[in-house]
C-alpha cells in the first residue's frame, strides 16, 4: 500500500495528484490536478475533499473554504467568474458565509449585479431576515421569501423616505406605514370589502 507523500499520475484520466496517501487513498493535504482544468488543493479524507481547501473550475469559478465528503459544507467563499473578464463595469458575484450541502444556507453576505445582501439564506435562496444595499444607493431591511422582498421590512430610498408594509396572511387587511425624514408618521389599515371572512 501507498502511504506518505507522494506523486501520482492517472494516465487514462489524465489528471496528477501530488501530496499525502494512506493505504492507497489520498489522505491529509494533497493537490489535484483534473485534465479538464478543474484544480483542488486542500485536505483530503479516503478520496474525498473533506475539510478546508480551494477549489478553481475551468470556468473561472473558484470555492475556498470547507468541504464534507466533496462538497461545500461550512464556511466559505465563492467568487463566480465574470461573463467578460475585460468589463470593469460588470459587477464581480461573490459570496461569503456559511453553507450546507453544497449550498447558501445560514447567514452569508452576496455581492451582486443589484447590490450587496447581508443576511439569511435557504437551500441557496435568500430567504428569512436580511437586508440589501443596492447600487442606487436605496436599502431595503426586512423578510424575504424565494429572493423577493415579503412580509414585514423598511426601505430607506436615496431621498430619505422610509416604508414599513406588513401584510398579514392571517388577515385580509394590510397595514400601512410612511414614515418621513421630518420623523411625522402615518400609519392606515386597508381592510378589501371582498374579503371574505376567516
């Protein structure tokens, strides 16, 4: 059996692995170079990414953080390549917090094309309490649902106006409220008169 360090080409593949084995299976820390540009460098457990490393895909994506048995899982980054890497005003999508299965899942921060999202994510989706900075310099603070703004939240606009909707599912009613930089607050429930009874 192989163990310690070493090097191993896998011809009929074409890849090359340099670094620690155990009865023949990497183990510890190693290097993995894939012939389809794919490169893994970081901890390794019976063959299998486990633990932290750095994983760069032919596209340009790249991963460094924690990994369980192959997969994204703990905390991490992920920098998505760019459609035009020459394009300056592109706004490079990166995200940075915790993940599960592969997955956006817990609290993170996500840079993108519509701003900056610090706060909660399910099963990859923003969802949950969060808030948005977007690039015209608005902010929106408050619940999420599938990526849409939903339920209870603020929105501070670039002109100083703040909005608080709720609109309860329990009740065919929706609440209102403006509140204005002079700090004067209004606040009125809307009631449908087609709403049927509960």
């Amino acid at each position: 059996s192989c163990t310690g360090v070493g090097t191993r080409v896998f011809v009929a593949a074409g890849d090359k692995y340099v670094g620690d084995w155990e009865g023949n299976m990497k183990f510890g820390a190693g290097k993995m170079c894939f012939k389809d540009g794919t490169v893994y460098d970081g901890e390794w457990i019976d063959n299998k990414y486990h633990g932290r490393g750095v994983l760069q895909l032919p596209n340009g994506d790249e991963f460094n953080g924690e990994f369980e048995v192959n997969t994204f899982n703990g905390n991490g980054t992920m920098v998505w390549a760019k459609a035009d890497p020459a394009d300056e005003a592109e706004v490079q999508r990166t995200y940075e917090g915790q993940w599960a299965k592969g997955c956006r899942h817990g609290l993170g921060t996500y840079i993108f094309s519509q701003g900056t999202y610090k706060g909660k994510f399910v099963d990859d989706s923003i969802q949950g309490i969060g808030e948005l900075w977007y690039a015209n310099g608005d902010r929106y603070t408050g619940q999420w649902v599938d990526e849409e703004r939903s339920g209870e939240g603020v929105m501070d606009t670039a002109q100083g106006t703040s909005f608080l909707p709720f609109l309860s599912l329990s009740s065919p009613s929706l609440l209102l409220s403006l509140c204005l930089a002079s700090s004067t607050y209004f606040c009125l429930e809307l009631t449908p008169p087609w709403a049927a009874p509960l």
